[in-house]
C-alpha cells in the first residue's frame, strides 16, 4: 500500500510522493518562546515526531524543520514585565521547551532555526513581494496585499467576502483592504529592531516561516504541518506571500493536527483552561502521555480528562506487564542464550503467524494518513497473543521454541514501538519510577517504607502478630500494600 495523506489544501487523501525520490523535506510551525509549553503543543509535537519517525521507518531521508519564533509582541510584553531583553526571555523558554520535548521522547528535528537568526532571508523575501506588486510600504510598514494574490483563500477554503464578514483585525486605516497583513513593523521605543530598506523594525510573524522554511528547505518542498488553528490566517497567508515571491507552489502536503479539548473547548493560554507539560508530567510518566495523545487520529479531537489519561495508562501498563513476563520467563528457560526455531506445534505456529504479521499490519495502519490509532490497536492484538501464548496449555515451557517466540514477539513489538516512541523503557524501570512518582505523592517517604517493613519482618520472626499486622494496616493507610512471598516483602502502592 502506498503512504497517503490527508492534504489540508485539496482536502482529501492523496498518494504521497515527493519531490525528490527518496528525500522528505518537511516544515512544522514551532512555539513563540514566551511561557512554558501546554499538552496542546506536546500534541503537535508527538505527532510530527511520529511522522518523522515513520518517514524514515519507510526509508525516506528526511529534513525535518522546526522554528522557534523569538521575536514577538508576548516575548516583548514578558521582557517588559520581568524587565529583561526579549532575548533573556527566548532563551529561558526554549531551554524549557527543549527539556520538556527530551522528557517525551521527542527526536530533535534535523534543524530549529531561530526567526532573529534569518531577518535578512526575510527582508529579501518582502523586497521581492514589493518588485512583484503584491506588498506596499505605509511610513515604514509594509504589508501584503491580499486582493493582488488569485489563490488567497485556498488552503482554509474561504472566499474573500466571507473573510470580510467574519474579520476581526485590528482597524487600520493606512491598509488598502481591512485583511491586509504585516509583513514589516516599524519599532516602537524599546522595542528590538533591524535595519531594513523601510527603516529599523520587525518582521511579522507570517514572514518567519515562509523565510526560514524556504530558506532551508527550497522554493517548493513536500510537507508542512501545524495545528488546526494555523490554517487561517497563519498558513493561508504563508501560501499567500511565499508564492508571491516566487511564483512556484509553495508546498504540496499540508497537514494539521486537530485540538487537545477540555471539557470539549480547546486548550488554550488564551482561555486560561491549560496543563503545562511539566505539570502533566509531575502526575503521568512521559510514555503514559504518549499513548494518550495517539490513541486519537491526529486529526481528530482528543479529550484531555484523568479518565481518559487513566485507561492509557492502564493500557501501557498491561503491555509492559507482558514484556516484564517475557523477560523473567526468558531469564529463567534453559534456552534463553540459544533459542531455536522448529516443528513448532499448533499453538505456535497460531501465535508466531499472528505476530509475524504484526508489522505489516501496523504499517498498513500508518500508510492510511498515519492512522496511530489502529496502528496501536494492532500493537495490543500483539500483546493479546502473547498472553495468550503464555497461559495456555501448550504454551510456554522453557524450550527453545517457545523462548525463541517470546522473544520474536518482543522483538516485534518493539520495533513499531520505535516509531511511536513506546516501550523504550526497561519494564523494571518502568514500574520503579511509577512507583516512586506515586509514593512522590504520599505522605511517607521510601527510607521511612522500608524501616517500617523491617520493624514488620522482626515482629513476624518474633510472632508478634499484633504488632505486624499494625505496621501493614499503618502503611495500607498511607496507600502501601505489602505482598509477602519466600524471598521476603515487597510493596508497592495504590492510589
């Protein structure tokens, strides 16, 4: 099956074929650095990761771009307020920003150029826009004539009398037409600013990624993405300038991811109803958030609530249960160094066809628009059949040929979890740092646990009973449960 894409811009799925075979050029609009990121924007993020991830699964080689934008007027208003630079504040938050995407699992893109690094691709871009009729200088602005460009409109697929009826842009009375937009700014007093053939200002923030996409990725490359909310006017007045300072289409895949919503309204600073990444991750390990966020078409709506987090990660938490089990059953098998494959019985055969399958059928998944959610579907078929496998008659037993499909079926497993950026993480960790992230949140520490069960373990050797059973209940209070078995107490926690 050939990998095909819903493109934004003919607004159905197309068969995707770059420019250059064997060679992916591909654009994300990244955050305006001024505040710490929210699980809106871990969204976008983990998609595109995915997509970068499985392009080159697929065999692409890809140039993968993403942005900071570094000047803007919350940078400024921030800056202003803590009185620092603009660049104080940038630097600080794409700090941040690159410490969250690390934390997810997130593969920095090939480049992260910076909009302050690129002011001269942009003034040169603007100069080409005036030459060509399509941008005029007001005192020192200068802006982009939207009734001069034939396509505007095109991506979000609204004409110009519907723009004007539903416009809500700031009146100006120097702009030919009220959707006119900034493509130059003149500076005011303590504001940043570059010398320009205008006079000293800024660029506009649609400018940015035109220039710096361009820039490095050529006139006409294959992919742009950002959220929904980009369509209009971010990326429909992207088109608009960048092909009017070419006059060559200027991308051929638009795609956008759809909303994290709260209580079905989109999360946002600007409505106040956000999680910030870091806030997310005090609660929910990194790898949960990733399950939650795919576990939804990336164009679809996800709905951000504890419940719904809570089955992922009762879902994440099953899956690494099962490689935990492998694992310990490999261990412990006389063939766990040398296992072999022969004259599988029926009941093998049964399992190692379905998990044979598994990849072609997760790539099948994410041949049809990067569908991660059927693709994770199959992931827990894979898991089912692997359980199955092991606790059943004739299953499991230590001999070459059953360890051999443990560890192919973990092997599977982990190979399309390479492209989701799941189970990456040693099962044993896993469920150690749950632990400790859960008893985090207790009102005991792990030296004080531990004290408690060796108080315990003296009371039962010296058949205290009653003072046994007071520690137990005094920790079951506290949300530990202790679980004695021959090689001593283990405890974990509940919440």
């Amino acid at each position: 099956m050939n990998l095909r894409i819903y493109n934004t811009l003919n607004k159905t799925k197309e068969d995707f074929k770059p420019l250059k075979e064997g060679k992916v050029g591909m654009y994300v609009c990244g955050v305006t650095v001024y505040d710490l990121c929210h699980i809106g924007h871990a969204r976008s993020s983990i998609v595109f990761d995915v997509i970068f991830k499985y392009l080159k699964y697929r065999g692409y080689d890809v140039t993968y771009v993403k942005n900071f934008t570094d000047v803007d007027d919350k940078i400024i208003k921030k800056a202003n307020t803590e009185k620092i630079s603009c660049q104080e504040v940038s630097e600080r938050y794409i700090a941040e920003f690159k410490k969250d995407m690390k934390v997810l699992g997130i593969e920095p893109p090939t480049l992260e150029p910076k909009a302050t690094e690129h002011i001269a691709e942009m003034i040169r871009t603007i100069e080409r826009l005036v030459e060509n009729g399509y941008a005029y200088n007001v005192g020192g602005d200068v802006f982009f004539s939207v009734g001069k460009f034939q396509g505007y409109g095109k991506l979000s697929g609204r004409t110009l009398d519907e723009m004007h009826a539903g416009a809500r842009v700031e009146v100006d009375n120097r702009k030919e037409n009220p959707l006119d937009f900034a493509l130059w700014k003149t500076s005011k007093p303590g504001e940043p600013s570059w010398d320009s053939p205008w006079g000293e200002g800024r660029p506009g923030w649609h400018i940015e990624c035109s220039s710096m996409s361009q820039r490095y990725l050529g006139e006409t490359f294959d992919i742009h993405g950002g959220g929904k909310d980009l369509i209009f006017p971010h990326h429909e007045n992207e088109i608009a300038q960048s092909e009017g300072a070419t006059g060559e289409p200027f991308v051929r895949y638009w795609i956008h991811n759809g909303f994290v919503n709260i209580e079905r309204e989109k999360m946002s600073k600007s409505l106040g109803n956000f999680f910030t990444i870091q806030e997310v991750l005090e609660k929910y390990q990194p790898e949960v958030i990733r399950l939650f966020l795919l576990s939804n078409h990336y164009r679809s709506p996800i709905d951000f609530s504890e419940k719904n987090i809570e089955e992922a990660k009762k879902g994440l938490d099953r899956i690494y249960t099962t490689l935990k089990n492998i694992g310990e059953l490999i261990k412990n098998s006389n063939a766990g160094k040398n296992p072999s494959w022969g004259n599988p019985n029926e009941i093998e055969q049964k399992t190692y066809e379905r998990l044979s399958g598994l990849p072609a059928r997760f790539e099948e998944a994410m041949d049809d628009d990067f569908n991660t959610a059927l693709a994770i579907g199959h992931v827990y078929d894979g898991v089912r059949a692997l359980n199955r496998y092991i606790g059943s008659t004739g299953g499991f037993d230590g001999s070459p040929n059953s360890t051999y499909l443990l560890k192919y079926g973990r092997e599977r497993l982990e190979k399309v979890g390479s492209v989701l950026g799941l189970f990456n993480t040693d099962p044993e960790d896993y469920f150690e740092k749950q632990t400790l992230k859960r008893i985090s949140e207790l009102d005991i520490d792990e030296e004080e646990v531990g004290r408690l069960i060796e108080e315990r373990t003296k009371a039962r050797t010296e058949k205290n009973w009653a003072l046994a059973d007071d520690i137990r209940n005094r920790l079951g209070e506290k949300g530990i449960i202790l679980e004695d078995g021959p090689d001593g107490t283990v405890w974990k926690t509940h919440k």
